[in-house]
C-alpha cells in the first residue's frame, strides 16, 4: 500500500513537473520595449482589420502553442540615424545639411503591425530606410529655401521636413521622436562671406565699445588723479595754514619780552609828552596874556585907521569913474549917430547902384531877346517862303512840266550856252570849213553836245537842290556861282 501511494505521488510529481514545463514552453511575456507578434491562427485584434493572421501582444503574456504557431519580437526600442544630405539651395548655392533623427516603431497596434509587414525580418535595415526618406525630402525643402532663411531659421526647416516625411513614416509604423539639425556646411564660403559684415559690425562694436571702456577708464583715472592732487593741495594748504599759526605764535611768545619793554617805554613817552604839551599850553596862555593882547590891540588901531583911508580913497575913485562913464556915454552916443547916418548914406548909395545895374541888365536881356526872337522870326520866314517857292514850283511841275522846262531853260539859258561852248575848251587849233556856214554848223553841235534838249533840262531841275544847286550836274541856279568862264579858243578861218 505505501508503495501505491509513492508510485502515485511520484507519477503526481512528473505530472506536475511535465505540465510545468509545457507551461513554460507555451507561455510566452512581451517585454515593455518588444511587441510580440504571433501567427499561425486567426486573430482578431482591435484596430486592426480582419483577416491579417497574426496576433501582436505588447507588455504582457500569453499562449503560444508550439508547432502550431509562432512568436516573434519586434523591438520598440529608439533607432538613431545621422544624416549627411547633400543639398542645393533656391540660390543655386550647394551646402552639406549634418543632422540626426531618433525614431522608433509606434506604440499602437496600426504602427507595430505596418512595421511588422515591413521590418520583422530587416530590422537592421530599418535606419537606413529612414535615411534615405529623410534625405530626400530634406534636398528638397532646401531646394526650396535660400541660405539665410535657412541659417536664420532652422525651425522652419526642421518643421517642413517633419511634416514632409510624416505620411511616409506613418505608412511605416515609425514616429519620429526628435529631429535635429547639427550643421549646415557651406563649401563655396557664401555664409562666410555673408557673415562677414556682421562679424565686421561686431569687431567693430567691441572696438569701439572697447576704446570707450579705455576712455571711461583714463577719466576715471585722471578724475581720480585729480581728486588726489586736490586732496594733497587742501592737505598741504592746512599744513601750511597750521605751520603758518605756529610760527605766529612762537613770533609772538618770542616777541613778548620786546613788546612790553616797548609798552612800558610807549607809556613813558607819551607821559612825558603830556608834560610838555601842559607845559607848551602854558607858555602859549603866557604869551596870549603878554604879547597877543597888546599886538592885537595896535594891529585893531592899524586896521581901523587903513580902512577909513581906503574907503575915503575909494570914495574919490568912484566919483573919477562916474564921471568918466558919463563923459564916455555921451563921445558914444555921438558916434553912433554918426555912424548911423553914413551907414544910411551908404545903404541908399547902395540900393541906387543895384537898382541901375538891374535896369541895364534887363535892358540888355530884353535887347538881345528882341534880337533873338527877330533872327529867329527872319529865318522862319525865309524858310516858309523857300518852302512855299519849292512847293509852288512842285505843284507847277505837276500840272504843266513842259512850260516849267522852258521856263527854267530860258532863264538858264546863258549856262546852258557855256557849259556847251566848255567843250571846245580844251581845243587848241580847229579847222572850220564853209565859213559862217561851218561856224553856225559847229556851234549848233556844240550846243547839242553841252545841253541835249529838254532831257537834259529836266534832268537839270530834277537835281536841282533846295538852295537852286545841281547836285549831279555842273549847271548851277540863278542864284548860285557863275560856271567858270568858257576858254577863248583860237579859230582858224578858211579862206575858202
């Protein structure tokens, strides 16, 4: 019977352990960093549509049966990756984007499952993949950007590449914990060079703010100095007032014998000269009583009788000069009369003579404007009368030309006559043949050479100027000078 029960006890035993270790190979714990997924079975997990055939468990444990299903992990630990993006910019400008982003697989079932059908097997693969969607969106949002939107303000970059590449890591069951952009290199040297001016600005700010700083400090410096020099020039001041005190002092304290040796000879003195002056007041009453007195009394006598002969003198003077005064009212009185009278004869003498020479100058004025006005009347007369002649002959001239030529030849006719017979002149011999008939025959040609008719007369008084002058010609007026006398020319007769 013990042996039933130890038999019994022991297949207990081997039966407990045996379900012990099926239990240990069927259960199955997911870490808090792991998701388990397990398939093999038809599941039905929340969210997650139906018929995807696997099971996830996150964070607690569960039955797995062996051979017939199977468990795997899917680490939800955080994955980093760097990037080294090669970009170019809105400027054309290229620039070396250094950056990291920390990722891991989404806690909720739709993320572990994406990242179960994409990464259970390739894990390892998963940081380059996020790699290459990051740098390509990263290209180009720079592509987009200019340099200094980029340096001035990496959270907008860092914002639009998130939010780039959100959809895609969505589809993969990731989430992006952090991205960061570490540097920005710049081969070409534009940021250098962009940040060239403000570098210049700042070194020029620290200098001036430095030389302002030494400025503030060398017043501080020289106020100092001079608050230390007055310091020791009011010290020194005080030490020479108190040496100054000190020396009056011990001049006095050596001084004090002296000064009262001269006192008490001070007092001595001026009792003696009280002395003499009662001695000298003494004297003087002396004097007043012995010498003044009586001088006085003679020097009254004197006094009185000088001013009663000085007064009798001036007495005598003063009748003198009253006399005299009238004496010399009456010689004036006589002399301006006398004066009086020949300035009045001098004054009527005067006005005779102004009056006479203003009469003969007025005379004289009035003469010569008579004169004046009787040349002046002559000559516009002599002028109206010319210039009714001139415009009496124009006029005349106007109405019957032909009678006006006859006119004037018959009263220049002797001119006329002369001025043809100047044109044998200059002959010296001259051969007349037909006797008087030749002579007439030459002198009528003659005459037609000097005047040509009534063309030339009328050419002559066409010319004729105001004064009855010729202007063009050589025959003058009637009242003008003679022509020269025409030359004797010697005739040769022909006896024939």
């Amino acid at each position: 019977m013990p042996m039933v029960v130890g038999v019994v006890a022991g297949a207990v035993v081997v039966a407990v352990l045996v379900l012990i270790g099926l239990f240990k190979m069927m259960w199955r714990v997911a870490e808090p960093n792991e998701a388990l997924i397990i398939s093999g079975s038809k599941h039905r997990t929340e969210g997650l549509e139906e018929g995807m055939g696997f099971r996830i468990v996150t964070g607690r444990g569960t039955l797995v049966l062996p051979g017939v299903q199977a468990v795997r992990k899917l680490s939800l630990d955080l994955n980093e990756t760097e990037l080294h993006v090669d970009c170019v910019t809105h400027q054309g400008i290229p620039l070396k984007v250094r950056g990291v982003v920390i990722f891991k697989v989404g806690d909720d079932f739709v993320s572990i499952a994406n990242a179960a059908r994409r990464f259970l097997d390739q894990q390892r693969m998963m940081s380059e993949r996020v790699h290459n969607v990051f740098a390509g969106h990263l290209r180009s949002i720079v592509g987009g950007l200019t340099v200094e939107d980029m340096i001035r303000d990496r959270e907008k970059l860092t914002g639009q590449t998130r939010a780039a590449c959100g959809t895609e890591m969505e589809k993969l069951g990731l989430i992006v914990d952090s991205l960061q952009i570490h540097e920005i290199e710049d081969p070409t040297g534009y940021i250098q060079n962009l940040a060239a001016p403000h570098a210049a600005a700042v070194q020029r700010d620290a200098r001036i703010a430095q030389a302002e700083s030494n400025r503030l400090a060398t017043e501080a410096e020289q106020q100092s100095f001079a608050r230390m020099a007055e310091a020791t020039r009011d010290s020194e001041i005080l030490q020479a007032g108190y040496q100054a005190e000190r020396d009056k002092a011990a001049a006095r304290a050596r001084q004090a014998g002296p000064l009262a040796d001269a006192g008490a000879r001070q007092e001595v003195v001026v009792q003696e000269t009280r002395v003499a002056e009662l001695e000298a007041h003494r004297r003087e009453q002396q004097l007043q009583a012995d010498v003044r007195k009586p001088a006085d009394a003679k020097a009254y006598e004197k006094r009185t009788l000088a001013e009663a002969e000085r007064d009798a003198r001036i007495s005598a003077a003063e009748a003198r000069a009253k006399e005299t005064e009238l004496a010399a009212a009456a010689e004036a009185t006589r002399v301006k009369t006398a004066a009086g009278a020949e300035a009045e004869a001098t004054q009527t003498r005067g006005a005779a003579t102004a009056a006479a020479t203003r009469a003969t100058g007025e005379a004289e004025a009035a003469a010569a404007q008579a004169k004046g006005l009787a040349a002046a009347e002559a000559a516009r007369a002599k002028g109206l009368a010319e210039a009714e002649a001139i415009k009496a002959r124009a006029a005349a001239l106007a109405e019957n030309q032909e009678a006006v030529v006859a006119q004037q030849l018959a009263e220049n006719w002797p001119e006329i006559v002369q001025a043809g017979a100047s044109a044998f002149g200059n002959v010296d011999n001259m051969v007349l043949l037909n006797g008087a008939d030749g002579m007439a025959e030459l002198f009528a040609k003659a005459l037609t050479m000097g005047g040509t008719g009534l063309g030339l007369a009328r050419q002559l008084l066409s010319s004729m100027n105001q004064n009855g002058q010729v202007q063009n010609g050589t025959v003058p007026s009637r009242g003008g000078h003679a022509a020269p006398p025409a030359q004797k020319v010697p005739v040769e007769q022909d006896e024939d």
